[in-house]
C-alpha cells in the first residue's frame, strides 16, 4: 500500500492467486475428485477417498461389456 492508502496491480494479483488457490472449487483435480466422490462420506475413516457407488457399478458394467464382447470376437469359436 502506498501512504495515501490505494493498492497496487501486484498487490491485488498476488491477493487473488491466494485465493484461487485456497479455493477447492478452482482446483480441477480437486473438483474431479469431488465430484467422483461419495455423496454421504466422501472420505473413510482411515482418510481415503471413497468411490461414489453409481461410479463403481459403471466401470463394473464397462468391464463386463468389455469381457463379453472379447469372448464372444476372439474366444467364441
């Protein structure tokens, strides 16, 4: 600050960048992994994440669909 109290370009954009990255929201890893999370506990008692359910059951379906197609184009005949 200078003394007439008014604040320089510098000083605002080193206010905002501790901002931005205190902010979880602005983060995109944060956020992908917030928004992969478990709604009710995204974290375990042991402080690990912890998948949402919609999303194990989506890759557990893509594998099968995998597996079945590969059976049935290498292995069927």
């Amino acid at each position: 600050m200078d003394a007439q109290g008014n604040i320089s370009a510098e000083e605002v954009r080193q206010a905002l960048s501790q901002i931005y990255l205190s902010d979880a929201e602005s983060n995109l890893q944060n956020a992908l992994l917030e928004s992969l999370s478990d709604e009710l506990k995204p974290v375990d008692e042991k402080g690990r994440w912890k998948p949402s359910p919609l999303l194990v059951l989506t890759i557990v379906l893509l594998c099968t669909l995998i597996g079945v197609f590969i059976y049935f184009s290498i292995g069927g005949h």
